[in-house]
C-alpha cells in the first residue's frame, strides 16, 4: 500500500485527505464518490479512477488575474505558481446539484472564501460563470497525482483578499504581458508552475482575455475540452 500520510502535509491538509469527492466517468456522469486521499493517488488514476474539479480565474476591474502560489504544505504541487483558486466540489446534495452548475458553484464559493479569505458579503455563486470544462491528467511525483474533469469559472469583481497560509503562500494579480512571462520563466525551469495554469492559460485565457466585457461568446456549457 501506497504511503498515504505526506510528511509535508500540514494537520489541515491531511484531515482534507478524508474529504469525499465526486467520481465521473469520462463524459462526467456521476458514479459515486471516494476519498480526496484516494482519488489523488496514480496507482489509482492509473486505473482510471476520475473527479469532478474546479479552477476558478478571479479578475479585477483592471482585467487583471488573481494568481496564487500553491503552499508548501499542499498535496500536489506544493511551492508552484497556480490559478486563482482550485478545488473539489464534495459528494453531497448542495454540491452535487448539476443544475447551472449551481453545486460546482457552491463549492468554488465556499473554497473562495476559505483559501482566499474573500468575506461572505463581497462575492455570490452569481459572480461565478460557468465558462466550460477540460479533462487533464498530471503527475506531481511518484505517488500523487490529478485526474479531473475540471469546471473553469470566471468571476470578474474586485474582492478583499486574506489568504490562508495553509493553502496559498502569496497572490498577485497580472496582466496578460505578465503572465506569458511566468509561464516563460516556467519553459526555463526559473518557476514552478502547475499543469493546469498553463492550460487555462494557452488554451482560454489568452483568447478570453480581449473580451473580458462580453465573455459569452466563449461559454461552453456542454463541452469537454480533453487535453
């Protein structure tokens, strides 16, 4: 059996390897649910073992993103650059709910709250929009991985930021220019950055970017982009 108690791994992280996460099936069907412990590790994604996932990118009025480094204390790709918030939605009926995406909605603003510290009064699953989904796989080391069917959800409002050091170690905003020079010194090994940033990036932001005032040409609410 697999080591499944990171010694890097703060109390608060290990205790949300207990979490009960959603598992679909490659058109994101929903077959059940298992443990955030067992759905990260690759012996299990080797067999096929899929979550339902979130990554949100958070804009401010000056069409910047939000970008965070991932803690040192996180599971997968702990210390590299990532998007502005990215999560699970929970095995259970408000996060479940598949109607407008309204659980993954829930579970983007719960998460926004808790990792980002946005206060309660500043940002609703109405500032969240759905956008569309993307299928990836990625190894962080031998033993822990992602496999997710991952919703990509826009929000576009200026917010209070109070990080959790558990969970994010810094956050900047950026324009585009400056983002291609992350990834950039990501090509060059000078960053870490996570697999998922540069696929949001390369493969939506960047296209979505000169129309941040009318986004909805761009929303793919039955697609799933397979990378």
């Amino acid at each position: 059996m697999s080591e499944v108690h990171p010694d890097w791994l703060s109390e608060h992280q290990l205790q949300r390897l207990n979490e009960m996460l959603i598992v679909v099936d490659e058109d994101d069907k929903v077959l059940g649910e298992d443990t955030k412990r067992n759905c990260h590790l690759n012996e299990n994604i080797e067999k096929g073992l899929l979550h339902r996932a979130f990554s949100v990118v958070l804009f401010n009025t000056e069409k910047k993103v939000l970008i965070q480094t991932r803690s040192d204390v996180k599971l997968t790709f702990p210390g590299h650059f990532s998007d502005s918030c990215c999560s699970h939605p929970l095995y259970n009926p408000a996060e479940l709910e598949e109607k407008d995406a309204l659980g993954v909605k829930r579970a983007a603003l719960r998460r926004l709250q808790a990792e980002l510290g946005i206060p309660q009064e500043q940002l609703s699953t109405d500032d969240i929009v759905f956008m569309t989904r993307y299928h990836y796989k990625a190894k962080s080391d031998q033993i822990w991985g992602e496999h997710e069917i991952c919703y990509l959800l826009l929000v576009k409002k200026n917010v209070t930021i109070h990080p959790d050091p558990s969970e994010v170690d810094s956050c900047c905003y950026l324009a585009q220019e400056e983002l291609e020079e992350l990834l950039e010194k990501g090509d060059r090994g000078e960053v870490k950055v996570t697999p998922w940033l540069r696929i949001i990036a390369e493969r939506f932001l960047y296209k979505w970017w000169p129309h941040l005032d009318e986004v909805t040409q761009f929303v793919e609410l039955h697609k799933i982009h397979r990378i």
